[in-house]
C-alpha cells in the first residue's frame, strides 16, 4: 500500500516538475530572444535618430559657409568697381578685369547692375538677367527680381537658396551685396552641385536602405512630426511588411512623437520599435520605427522545446525506475525506525536495533543515524559553538586587517555624516590619527565650495539603498592643504550589522593635477596653431590691397612720363617701391609661418650682400632718423655669397633683429 503511494506520487511529481520546467524554460528564452532583438533595434533606431538630424544638418551648414564665403567674393568685387572707376577705367577694361579674376577663382559668374538694374559687367555671353522688379521689365530675360531691394536700398545682402537654374537644369547659388558707391547690384554665382551629391552621399535613403538586410531588420520608416515620411524601406517578399500604415502603427507613431517616449511591442510576426528624433534643441521633430523578425524567436524556442522534450522523456524514464526501487527499499526501513519511535521513551527501546538501517546511503539512513546520534549530538553541541566562535573571531579579525591595510580610506558614518569608524589610511592620506576623527561629521573637513554638493551627495545617498555614484570632493589635510579626493558610498543603514553608510576615499590629488597639465598642453597646442592660421590668413589679405596699389602706381608713373611730369615721378618711386617692399615683408612673414609649420623648402642660390645691405638701409633709415642716430655703411660694391636661407627669410631676420636694436638705441 505504502509502496503504491509512493510509486505514484514520485510519477506525478516528475510529471508536474517536467511540465512547469519546460515551460518557464520556453518561456525565458522567447522572453530573452525578444529582449535581445528589442535592444538591437533601440540601438539601431537611435543610430537613424542621431543621422537623420546630422544628414539633414550638414548640407544646410555646408551652404551656409558657401553663402557666407559668396557674400566676402561679392563685396570684395563691389570695392574693386568702386577702385576701377575712380582710376578710370574704362567699362570694357573692368569688364575684362573681372573676367580674369573670375578665370582663376572660384567665381563662376558675376553680374554688376547700375542704378537702373541692367548688367553694365558680367562673363556669360548670350543670357540676360531682368533684375527690375516692374511688370514691364519683367517681361525679358531670366527674372532676378529678388536682388531688386538693393538698389532700392531696403537691403544690403541676399543670399538665394541653392536651386536648379531654368536655363540649363544646373544646381547654382547667387549671392549679391548692394553698390559700395551708388545703387547697383553686386551679384556672384557658383555652381553648387557638390551639395546635391553631398546630399545623396549622407541621405537619409541611402544609410536606411544599407541597414535594411532581408532577415532582422525587414523595414524601417522615418518620419517627420506630421508623420510624413521622410525615408522608407521595405524588405520585399515578407508579410505584414507590405503597407507600413497599420492603425495601431500610426497611434504609437503619434504617441512616441507627442510624449517624447519609446515604445516597443509585437504584432503578428515582428518585433516593432519607435524612437523619437530629438535635435540638439530638445525639440522632437519625428520618430524612427523599425520592423523586426521574430523568426529567430520561433526558430529558437522550437528547438529549445525539442531538447525539453528530449530531456523530459529521459527523466520519465529514470524516475520511474527509480522510484520502484526506491519503494521497495523505503517500505521496511520505515517499519523499522516507527517502531524505535514508538520504545524510545521506554526501557525496551534498543539503540543497536537501527543498525541495519543506518548503515544505509539514503535519507533513511541518514534519518536512523541522527536518531542514533541524537544523545551524542547534545553532548557535542557545547564544543562545536566554541569552535564556531573561534572561526567568527578569526574572520573578523581576517577582514579587520584587509580594511586597515587597504591604502584607500574605509569610512563609515551615520545617517547625520558622523564619523563613526575610519581606517588606519586616514593618516597616510589626511594626516589625522582615526580616533581624532570619531564624533566629527564628514562635512567639517570638506572644502566650502564642496559642502553644498557633498551634501546633496550624501541625501541622495540616504534615500537610495546601495552604491552611490563617485564624488570628487577636496578635504583639509592636517597641515592645512586641500587633498582631491574621489569618495564613493554605500548606504547600508538598513543592514544590522553595520548599520551606517560606508565611504571609500581615494586620494586623485596627482590625477588631477596631471589633468590640468594636459589641458594646458592642449590649449597652448592650439593657441600655437591659431597663430600660424591668422598670420597665414592675414599675408594673404594684405596681399589684395598692395597688389592694387603697385598697379597703380606703375601706371601712375607711365602717365607721368607720357605727359612728361618729371617732377612727380620720384614720388611714385617711393610708393611704388614701398608697396613693393612692403609685399616682400608680408611674404616673409608668410614665408615664416611655412617654416613653423615645417613646410618650408631650402633652395642654394647665389646672393648680392650689397643689394641686401641697401635693402635693410631702406627699411630702417627711418627708424634711425627718429632718434638722430647715424648709419656708417662698409660693404664691398659686389658680394656674392652661397646662402643657407632663402633671400626673403634672411633678410625678414635681419631688419626685424635691427628693429629690436634700434628700439633699445637712446
């Protein structure tokens, strides 16, 4: 009888245990699998997220700069007009000057207006821009009326978006600035099709269509705040794919985009995640959902179900064995020890009588041998406490030496930041012996700067159970100085045997102050190069202006000699070869910044000392004038001498060491 009841309910049991272990095992891993997939698809969403803000941004930055650097072409044109006219220059001769300028930069077209908007300069033959804004003029010619504010003087600068020109389908964008001398319009234009191949480069379609690969990730759409797409990709061939405008879709569409919030659910057989696009202005301006596969789900709990099953049938099986045998060998040491039970408290009761069912390997046994060792157990229960309490004391003693040799310092204060315990590294560390340290609150050594967010710090500590996050803090050694410190807690107030907060500290002094050398390396780094960038951009600047006024005074001093005014020609002279030496002095510092930047070539060629010695005369007679100084020149009339430098660098180091002279000369 006893036997039967055991034998069934070994089976039931088994039965129960195989049922329940297989499907939570089941269970967890459709929950683990879709966890996973769920987790690389926020991921993914987040990666279109970020690019479709970046993708969207740096075509508009891009032209932004062109725009920017069109408007300094146009103005820098307007001045040269204004320049050419009031040297008198002819129409055609600027005209002609323009379209060479045009040929060696990056100007694809000017266009130059007088009062009245017709073009008086411009390089495209056979078109005809209509700047006038009338109905009459509107009539003729490609319409430019939009640059017409600035002859009527409402603007100074516009700027036209980048577009398709009517005229040849090409991708160009017009910029133009008001007249420096009169109404008229400055207009400039380039060709602009880098900004639609950049467009397609870093597009939005083409970053979806390359994540899109046929077996997790089935479709992806992307859409603006008004839920139209702004790129769309599906895998072709897979169900429930095909439309992408579910009603519940579109809901959660709305919802992500108007709580700012993820959201992740299953439908039939995908795995769908919506992301909300935030800019840098933490403005939501769309959201991003992903079409998962959960064919991998399915695949991996079927197998996962196969070897259950497996594994459950062979556990059937050795269950049932087992438990026949067990029933046998259960029955009649059960007889045995109900009755010991039963003369235990009796004189007939024989301690030797369970000897054939304590020799036994199983619980019986195990029941028959403590039965028997019952009177032995109270007698030795008296040393075996002792013995624990010796391996108790070992062990605190064993972690009491891991704290106090430890070169971090191991606090631990009260819910009021009273030290309570400190260990021995106190000292190393802060100077302080530790026992001077008990009874004071942590926020006594802190440094007053640092005590509102320590103390912040330590609430936010109090009310989480748990490891806090690092805190830097500086605390007042012994001798007065402010220790960096990194202090990381551990609230363990609710944990009786400690029952106070624990604090590790450790001493980043050295850290830091390497922290703040790198920084200092770094700026100086950069302050270097800031000044190679301004003295590289301003030689070339200043290179416009002296070039403009060689020009003009070579052409100055041929109308002098062609009308035979003598007289002015050694005036012209000085300018021209100021203007000339003053251009020789900006490409030597110019030269000097190649050096620096290590990009210099030395080049060996004969050199005339006695050229250079008048050259550096010239340069600085001035200075020497200034303060009644004389200059006693002896230098053989021809000097050729192999050089190490460049002619233009040597001579920049000789007039600039004489400068400094000169400066110090009473």
């Amino acid at each position: 009888m006893l036997r039967n009841k055991i034998l069934l309910l070994v089976i039931s049991l088994l039965a129960v245990t195989v049922f329940v272990t297989t499907a939570v095992f089941a269970w967890g891993t459709r929950r683990a699998v879709l966890a996973e997939t769920e987790a690389n698809g926020i991921l993914v969403a987040q990666f279109l997220a970020r690019m479709a803000g970046f993708a969207n941004q740096v075509p508009q930055d891009v032209e932004e700069a062109i725009g920017g650097q069109m408007v300094a072409q146009a103005t820098l044109t307007s001045y040269l007009i204004d320049l050419a006219q009031q040297a008198g220059l002819s129409d055609r001769e600027i005209n002609d000057r323009l379209r060479q300028i045009a040929d060696r930069t990056a100007i694809d077209e000017f266009w130059v207006t007088d009062s009245e908007g017709e073009a008086v300069f411009h390089n495209i033959a056979g078109v005809e821009l209509n700047f006038n804004s009338g109905s009459n003029a509107a009539k003729r010619g490609l319409d430019a009326s939009e640059f017409w504010p600035l002859i009527t003087g409402d603007r100074q600068v516009v700027v036209q978006p980048a577009r398709p020109r009517p005229l040849d389908g090409r991708v160009f964008k017009y910029v133009a600035v008001a007249g420096i001398d009169r109404p008229r319009i400055v207009q400039v234009g380039d060709d602009v099709e880098l900004l639609s191949k950049l467009q397609r480069r870093v597009g939005l379609m083409r970053m979806v269509n390359e994540l899109i690969d046929n077996e997790t990730i089935l479709a992806i759409r992307i859409v603006d705040s008004n839920l139209v797409n702004q790129a769309r990709a599906v895998t072709s061939g897979k169900s429930g794919v095909q439309g992408l405008n579910s009603d519940r879709d579109i809901a959660n569409l709305r919802a992500a985009i108007g709580q700012g919030k993820r959201a992740s659910y299953v439908e039939a057989n995908l795995l769908k995640v919506i992301l909300p696009i935030i800019n840098n202005q933490k403005q939501i301006q769309g959201a991003t959902m992903l079409y998962l596969s959960t064919d991998r789900v399915r695949m991996q709990m079927r197998h996962d179900l196969r070897q259950a099953a497996v594994i459950s049938l062979f556990i059937l099986a050795i269950g049932l064995l087992a438990s026949l045998v067990l029933a046998r060998k259960i029955t009649r040491p059960v007889a045995q020890l109900t009755a010991a039970v039963a003369t235990v408290d009796t004189p007939r009761f024989n301690r030797f009588s369970l000897q054939t069912v304590a020799a036994r390997r199983d619980e019986l046994g195990i029941l028959a041998r403590a039965f028997e060792q019952m009177v032995q157990t109270v007698r030795d229960r008296e040393c075996s406490l002792q013995q624990a309490q010796t391996a108790l004391i070992e062990s605190e003693e064993h972690f009491r030496t891991l704290i106090e040799s430890a070169a971090d310092v191991i606090a631990i204060v009260d819910h009021q930041s009273e030290i309570r315990y400190c260990s021995p590294a106190i000292s190393l560390v802060l100077g302080y012996p530790p026992a001077q340290l008990q009874g004071h609150t942590m926020l006594e050594f802190v440094h007053p700067d640092d005590q509102d967010a320590t103390a912040i710090a330590f609430a936010n500590t109090l009310q989480h159970s748990g490891i806090a996050s690092p805190l830097e803090l500086r605390l007042r050694h012994q001798n007065g100085e402010w220790i960096i410190l990194e202090a990381t807690s551990n609230n363990l107030l609710d944990n009786s045997a400690v029952n106070g907060v624990i604090v590790n500290l450790r001493d980043i002094t050295e850290r830091k102050q390497a922290e703040l050398l790198r920084q200092a390396k770094e700026m100086a780094e950069q302050a270097n190069r800031a000044k190679s960038a301004f003295l590289a951009n301003m030689s070339h600047e200043l290179r416009t202006p002296l070039n403009a006024i060689i020009g003009y005074s070579e052409m100055l001093q041929e109308e002098a000699e062609d009308l035979d005014q003598t007289d002015l020609l050694p005036d012209l002279q000085r300018i021209h070869g100021a203007g000339k030496h003053l251009l020789s002095l900006i490409n030597d510092i110019l030269d000097l910044s190649k050096i620096e930047a290590g990009k210099m070539d030395l080049y060996l060629e004969p050199f005339d000392v006695s050229q250079l010695v008048a050259e550096v005369v010239s340069t600085i007679q001035p200075l020497i004038a200034k303060n009644y100084n004389t200059l006693v020149i002896d230098c053989p009339t021809s000097a050729r001498l192999p050089l190490t430098l460049p002619k233009s660098v040597r001579y920049c180091s000789i007039c600039f060491q004489m400068r400094q002279n000169l400066r110090k000369t009473v």
